[in-house]
C-alpha cells in the first residue's frame, strides 16, 4: 500500500497500471462507475441503440480512466520475484 494518503488506487505490484483501492473513496468510485454501467445497459438497450449505448459505456470508462489517473499512484512495470516452487505445474 501507498503511503501517500491522498491515494486513492495504489500501482499494480506485478505488471502495468493500477490495482484495487486503497481508501473508501476509490471503493465509492468503483461501485458508482459500476453502478451507473448497469443504469446505462437498463435505460439504453444495447439491442436498439448499440451506438449510444457505446458512447455513453466509452464516456463512463474514460471518466474512470481519469479518475485513477488523478488519485492513483504514476502506473510503471513492476515485477516481483515468484518463488521457483509455485512456477512449477507438477511437483
């Protein structure tokens, strides 16, 4: 975890971009993006209005995107070291 408190979505550990939230504030952003993606999908039919319907899913994603980019941590390639013994499929 971050100790910058003003984050809200800590870098991934293994790999590029951002992992869960770390404070209530990036959980609230979560759940209203979700929420307003299944308001969106009930309100436009994605069967009738498959443009409008994108357009407004693309908006509420970029939005999202702007989000993390704001309050979360710069996203770079970061890798852990993974123990020899869990690489192995068969013991």
């Amino acid at each position: 975890m971050s100790e910058n408190k003003n984050v809200w979505f800590p870098a991934k550990k293994n790999g590029w971009g951002w992992g869960k939230p770390c404070a209530w504030q990036g959980w609230l952003v979560m759940v209203v993006y979700l929420v307003t993606i299944i308001i969106l999908s009930y309100v436009i039919d994605p069967k009738v209005e498959l443009t409008r319907w994108s357009i407004s899913i693309g908006v509420s994603t970029a939005l999202l995107i702007l989000m993390y980019i704001w309050k979360g941590e710069a996203p770079n390639w970061q890798w852990k070291a993974i123990d020899k013994k869990k690489r192995r499929l068969f013991k």
